[in-house]
C-alpha cells in the first residue's frame, strides 16, 4: 500500500496493501481530520443554503404558520413544506415546541406538524443521494461556490439566490471530501462487518450506531448523508446503513427534548410526542426491515447488488428507504392524533406547582432556533403583542368598571386604592414586556431581509404605543384615586356624559387588538379613521361642557380634573390611531 497524491492534490490512501501493513497513525489522523473537515463544510452548507432560501422567501414564510391551524392533514403538509424549507426537522420541530408554550399552536396541531416535519427532513437525503452521488461533485460544486459568491456580494434583487447557491457548492464539496476520504478507513469499520448478517441484532446494533452518530452531529440530515457516503463507498452493507438510518430518526428527538427544559407542560407534551412518534416507529421498523427493504425495492427502480461499491443505486434505496418509513409511520399514527395527544397528556401531568400569571415577564426563547427560523419568530412576537394589547385593555377596562361602581360604593377609598395597586403593578409588567420583545426582535432581526426586516421596526414601534398605553392608563386612575382623596368626586350627571367617550376609545382598543398581526385593508383603515374622527369630537364637546361648568360657578378643580382626565383618555385613542397606520403600512 501506498500513500499518494493525485493530479488535482487530494489525498489517497492505497488500500489494496500487503497483508500484515500498519496503517500509519498519521495517516490515519489526516484521514480524520479530512472527514471532519468535509462534515463540517457539509454542515455549514446546509446552513448557509437554509438562511439563503429562508430570506428569499422570507416575506411569504410567515403565512405558512396560519396553515397550522388547519385540520391534521393541513398539519402535516405544513410541517412536510417548512422542513423541506429550512432543511431541518429538528429546527422545526424546536420551533413547534417553542409555538406550544407560548399557546400559538394546540398539542393537536403540534402532532400533524411534527409528523410532517419527519416527512420534509427525507428531502434532504433525496437531493444527496440524487445530486452528490450521480456526478462529478468537484465539477459541480467549485463553480457553484464561484457562482454564488459573485451572486451574493452583488448588491441586487437576487441577493439571496447567491447564498443559496453558495450553500449548494459547499455542501457537495464538504460530500465531495467525504466520499473520497472515507475509504481510507475502511478497516477501521470491520467490526460492523463482524455484526453485520446476525439478523434482528444487527439492525439493533446498526440503529444504536445511527443514534449515537445523530447525537454527536446534532443533525439527522447530515448523519444521513454519511451513512449515504459510507454506503456508497461499502464501508457498511446495504441492511446495516438501513438499519442506522432508522436510529437516526432517533437522534434527531434530542433538540426538541432539550428545548422543552424549563418550558410549560404543553410544550412537554409536544417534546414527548416527537420522541414518541419516532421511537415507537423505529421499533416497529426494525423487525420489518427486510419486508420494508422489498417495498422499497418494488418502488424503486433498479437493484442493490451486494459488495457493489460505489453504486448510486445503493443510496437511492436508502433515501427511499428513509421516506418509506416516515410515510408509512405518519399513516399509522395519523388516524390516532387525539388518542396520542390524551396519552402523553396522561404520561406528563399538569404541574401543579406553576407559577400563577403574574410577577415578572420572562419570554422563554432559544437564540439557535431564532437563528434558523427567523421568519416564524415573528409570528411568535405578534402573539405576544397581542397579549401585550390585551394588558392595555384590561388596564382600561378596570378604570372603567371603577368609575361607573364609584358613586355607588361603600368603601370608595379601598376601591380606588385597589384600582391603582392593580394598574401599577401591570404597567411595571409593561414595562418589562417592552424590554424583552424588543431584545428579542433585535435578535430576530439578524438575519431578516425585505418587508420582514422592516415589519420588525413596524413591530417595535407597536409596542412602544403599547407600553405608553398601559403609562396613560395607569395615570387615569391615579386621577380617578385623587378625585376621590381630595374628595372631587364627579356628578353623575359628568359620568353618564363620560361613559359613551370611554366606549368609544374601548371599542379602538378592541379593534386595535383584533387586527394585530395583519395588515389593515383600505376599509378598515377608514374604519380607524373615522374612530379617530368621533373620539376627537366628543374630547371638544366635553372640554366644552367642563368650561361650561366652570363658567356657571361650579368647583374649578374639579371640572380642570375632569377636563385633565378626557385630554388623557383622548391620548388613548390618539395612539390606538398611531398603531392602526403602523398596521395599515406593513405588508
């Protein structure tokens, strides 16, 4: 055996040596470091191909998320388009789990998508199997790299095609490095081939390899396309590379387990019904693997001949395999979505111990599934504002309520005293709403493009009329508190002409909250204006009728209060109309 170098430079171990040879352990370091080196250009690849297709699409990839909510069938369409998408399972899996705690998605929903997402993660195997093993990858993904890049820092329309092109090219080199390296170990693999033909343990022993390989990549995608290459190459046998695919549907479980740490027992439901999903399918899988291996071999076309090395045909049963399988298992659990969805809320019960709503905010977010799927975070952050609106609401709604029971209640001290304690102690949860949206925004906003970039300015915006919404709230009923200290109590005659005004900037909020989320159509925005329009009148006509009073002999502070008080309920209404242009803007 000898260790040589061909004409274009790369590496090549002999391994056709004389029996008895040792195999250099420098050799064997460099074989190595040319494989990890290979997994990682791989790796960064797929990433930099995902971030490309997802800023491409960024502007439409945000209304995918209300297909969701659809039937379980629509589900698992969804989750099938969004992986195919962001070429990930586990990041739209970690995504769903994240959509569950924060109540966007039910657990019902979560399960069609997460067998969906199961379905999409098989694309990623097809375009290696397809592309990476029917062509000459040197030739193929050099000039895509050269291609891309140009694309990319040109600064024009099709910005993002050169990204996705550039991901494209250094995905195929990082396989490209990978196909050519790993027969130099092929002895080092002979200890499968020593459990390789013991039947049902052989597959075991191969899904064991498939999880354990899934685990330390933290991607099934890419222990996917080296189990491909090692099956290419006849490091491993087609039953065993079968077998390890399977494990790896495994592996892949660990992200969503991980992001359900710390999270609210719906989204430990989730997390528990990936794991589920596919352990339960690979165990069923495993002893039925020859039977699926000849229905993969009717579907697909072509024969595996055993010991055939470097055989596209190998890989091609082996992507079919993958989709087979996760095919074959949604079909299964897909008539059983409610049944599965009672038995891992029976297996994780309610936590009895959670805190109650209240205390301080906290958004419960994971940097790494930003990062992947900046575009679904949006969705996440409108839902908070929503919450956040619906605070401001019950803020108004509480002074309201408390100024039409005042002039009846016994203890008007202890009802306004009640009212401010209340309206503090959620203007200060407010306040630290704005401070973790708007962080998570920024965040959000690394790696946004196009109308998305700028709907997260929209977004900051929002909430920074939020936030002095619930401020002017918590000042009317620190004025409602001093008319009754000092003892400035309004007539009922000035409550019954305040009540309509204090409707009408009711209904805006109201309106306000309902459209968050969606951009505003012409009518509705003449709807808002006109809001705007009668909110503005009555302010004049009751600033009108306080002067009145005044002129008429009436106590000055308390009329100049209530006038202070319909000035700052107008403001109210004022920044309702701010939010519905905001909307009316954005796309």
């Amino acid at each position: 055996m000898g260790i040589v170098r061909d004409r274009a430079g790369p590496l090549i171990v002999d391994i056709s040596r004389p029996a008895g040879y040792t195999f250099p352990i420098m050799a064997y370091i460099g074989v190595l470091l040319r494989i990890i080196g290979g997994l990682c250009l791989f790796l960064y690849g797929m990433k930099v191909m995902s971030d490309g297709i997802q800023q491409a699409a960024g502007d439409r990839m945000q209304r995918v998320l209300n297909f969701m909510t659809g039937n379980r069938f629509v589900a698992v369409f969804t989750g099938f388009a969004v992986t195919a998408i962001i070429q990930s399972s586990s990041a739209t899996t970690v995504m769903v789990v994240s959509f569950v705690n924060a109540g966007l998605l039910t657990l019902t929903q979560s399960i069609g998508v997460i067998m969906g997402a199961n379905i999409g993660t098989t694309v990623t195997a097809w375009i290696v199997s397809l592309v990476g093993f029917s062509f000459k990858l040197s030739a193929l993904a050099l000039p895509a790299v050269g291609i891309g890049f140009i694309f990319h820092i040109v600064k024009w329309k099709y910005q993002h095609l050169g990204e996705v092109i550039l991901g494209f090219g250094l995905l195929f080199m990082g396989l490209d490095f990978l196909t050519k390296s790993m027969p130099a170990l092929g002895d080092t693999f002979n200890v499968i081939a020593v459990v390789s033909g013991r039947g049902f343990v052989s597959s075991l022993i191969g899904a064991g390899a498939g999880l354990v390989m899934t685990l330390l990549t933290h991607s099934s995608s890419a222990s996917t396309a080296i189990m491909l290459t090692m099956a290419f190459n006849g490091v491993v046998g087609y039953e065993m590379a079968a077998a390890m695919i399977l494990g790896a549907n495994i592996g892949t479980t660990i992200d969503a387990a991980l992001a359900a740490i710390g999270a609210k027992t719906t989204a430990k439901r989730a997390a528990l019904v990936h794991v589920l999903f596919n352990v339960i399918g690979t165990l069923w899988a495993l002893p039925l693997l020859r039977p699926l291996l000849a229905l993969v071999e009717l579907v697909t076309p072509g024969t595996v001949t055993p010991g055939l090395v470097h055989s596209p045909v190998v890989t091609a049963h082996l992507a079919m395999l993958h989709t087979v399988f996760n095919m074959v298992n949604t079909l299964l659990f897909l008539p059983f979505v409610n049944p599965f969805a009672a038995l891992v809320s029976l297996l994780i019960k309610e936590d009895k111990t959670a805190p109650v709503p209240g205390g301080h905010y906290r958004l419960a977010y994971f940097s790494g599934s930003i990062q992947n799927t900046p575009e679904f975070n949006l969705v996440r952050a409108e839902k908070e504002i929503r919450d956040m609106a619906g605070l401001a609401s019950s803020m108004y709604a509480a002074f309201s309520e408390t100024l039409r029971a005042l002039r009846e209640s016994a203890d008007r001290q202890k009802l306004v005293a009640d009212l401010v304690a209340q309206t503090r102690s959620r203007e200060e949860f407010a306040d630290e709403m704005r401070e973790e949206l708007t962080r998570f925004l920024l965040e959000c906003s690394h790696r946004l493009g196009g109308q998305s970039e700028r709907n997260v300015y929209y977004l900051m915006r929002i909430i920074a009329d939020l936030e002095d919404m619930t401020d002017d709230c918590y000042s009317v009923s620190l004025m409602l508190e001093r008319s009754v200290r000092k003892d400035l109590l309004f007539k009922q005659k000035e409550i019954e002409a305040l009540l309509p005004y204090i409707a009408l900037v009711e209904g805006f909020l109201a309106f306000v909250r309902e459209n968050l989320g969606r951009p505003l159509n012409g009518e509705k925005a003449r709807y808002a204006a006109d809001l705007e329009d009668r909110i503005d009148k009555s302010r004049d006509r009751l600033r009108k009728l306080g002067r009145k009073r005044i002129e008429a002999g009436e106590d000055v502070k308390r009329e100049l209060l209530f006038i202070d008080l319909v000035r700052r309920i107008e403001k109210l209404g004022d920044i309702c109309y701010n939010i519905a242009e905001v909307l009316a803007t954005m796309r």
